[in-house]
C-alpha cells in the first residue's frame, strides 16, 4: 500500500516515470538525477557539493555521475581558457541525450 500527502502548490518536481523506472540505472544514479532536476535550470554544483548533501561519500557521487553520463543523463563538455586552465561544464538531461536535440555543443 502507498499513502500519499496532499499534493502542495509549489516546491515540488515533475519527473518522468521513465526516468524513475530506468532499469539502466541503479537506485543511487536515479536519486543522484532526481536530485539534479529538481534544481533550477541555471543551477551549478560540484561533486564536492553533491556529496556534503547526501550521507554518501564523494566517491558514491562520482560513481553515480559516470553511471548518469554513460547512460546518457549528463554530458560533461571541457573548456581550454587562454591560460591553460580547463574548466567542465556538466549538463543534465531529463532523458537520456541520444533522445534530445543537442543545443549545447557550442560551450
């Protein structure tokens, strides 16, 4: 049996189902997605980050990040500055990126 609360008017996250019930993906990697959308589309984080919010280690968080970009929920895209520094842009899918149309090459 499932008992749900009253739906609230604002503070939640419409996710797919087909995101929660990807077989691809362990539990881990499906909480660690979950947990991206429902940030703002604008929204930058680190591993560093993402481990300080959860009772799992960095190492956990890397993990479910390669798992996530190897199915195809995140993309990292890696920018040379001038000084030699590189910077790594991470995207988020809501699905897996061989489904979506690519607006980001130019990052």
């Amino acid at each position: 049996m499932i008992v749900r609360s009253a739906r609230p008017r604002d503070n939640f996250t419409i996710i797919s189902n087909d995101v929660i019930n990807d077989q691809r993906l362990s539990f881990k990697a499906r909480g660690l997605l979950i947990y991206l959308l429902s940030k703002p589309d604008a929204w930058r984080t680190t591993t560093a980050h993402l481990a300080s919010v959860s009772p799992n280690g960095i190492d956990a968080v890397k993990t479910g990040m390669k798992e996530l970009e190897a199915v195809g929920y995140i993309r990292r895209v890696r920018e040379r500055h001038h000084d030699g520094t590189i910077t790594t842009h991470t995207i988020v899918y809501d699905r897996p990126m061989s489904d979506v149309v690519d607006c980001y090459d130019d990052i």
